[in-house]
C-alpha cells in the first residue's frame, strides 16, 4: 500500500504537531476521570503517521501517560528527554530481532519527538492511546530554547527536532 491510499482508507489529516492522524476511540462511556487539569475521559486513541515528505513528530508532551502501537511501514524513532533529564531513543517498528519494538509506553511529562527511519515504505504508521483521555489543552508544544536551556546537554537532538 502506499501513503496516499492508507490516508485515504484510514480518513487520516494533517496534524498540527507534524504526519498525519485520526482519533478512533473516545470512552464517552464511562464516567470522567477528574485530574488536575480537569475532567478527562478515561482513554482516547489515535492512529497516526509519519511520511517522508511529513516526517517529523516535534518536541512536546503531555500530562497523560501514551503507549504508541506500530501497525505498518518503516520504523518510527522516538526521542525522549524524561523530566529527570535522562535521553532515550527507541525504534518501534517490526524487527523485533534487532531491537525494535512494537510498543512504546511514555509516561506523562516525558519531551518525545519522532522521525520516520529509513526502511522499505515512505509511510510509518502507529497508533497510540492515551490515559487519562487527551485533550486538546493538555498538549505542551516547546520550543527549541525553551528545552535548551532546560537540557542543554541534549542539545543536537534539541536543535534538530524541536520548532524554533
């Protein structure tokens, strides 16, 4: 399958933060989880992609806890800066023989920025849940100086996947 026709068969858009997605679950069922932030639902999932001519997830996070879900194409890489400061970079994508995995938790509060990898396909696509609930407000978009000068040691992965 190519790009275009998983867009197309999945109803994909653009996504403000970079690729392309659509939300599938909402638990409008159950009753609201109340958090600091508000009151939230107790999930919500996403499918979401990465091209190459969309390739770059930038540098954000959230409050709520994710864990990404690889489905199809070439890898995705994952960059995390934990609030402790620590870096950690992951691939989820299907060679599981050489390190990869299919599933990625990242707790709320962690940076996380992604990158489609090299592999056979121009399209890396994943889903992710997420808990409590994502809203729209609970996304922190940051800025390349913001996280510089809170984790300068970081700062090539920093300059290159963070909006200046």
């Amino acid at each position: 399958m190519t790009k275009d026709e998983v867009i197309e068969l999945l109803n994909l858009e653009g996504h403000f933060e970079g690729g392309y997605f659509r939300q599938t679950f909402k638990a409008t069922h159950r009753a609201p989880v109340i958090t600091e932030y508000g009151n939230r639902t107790s999930m919500t999932a996403i499918y979401y992609m990465l091209s190459r001519d969309n390739n770059i997830d930038h540098f954000h996070t959230k409050h709520s806890d994710g864990i990404e879900f690889y489905h199809m194409g070439s890898p995705i890489t994952y960059h995390m800066i934990h609030p402790d400061g620590r870096y950690e970079k992951v691939v989820v994508g299907p060679d599981i023989k050489n390190g990869q995995q299919l599933q990625l938790a990242v707790a709320g509060g962690t940076y996380k920025a992604a990158e489609l990898s090299l592999g056979d396909y121009d399209f890396g696509l994943v889903s992710e849940a997420v808990a409590p609930g994502w809203e729209p407000e609970d996304m922190i978009d940051v800025s390349a100086s913001e996280l510089l000068k809170k984790f300068p040691q970081h700062s090539k992965v920093i300059q290159r996947l963070a909006r200046s």
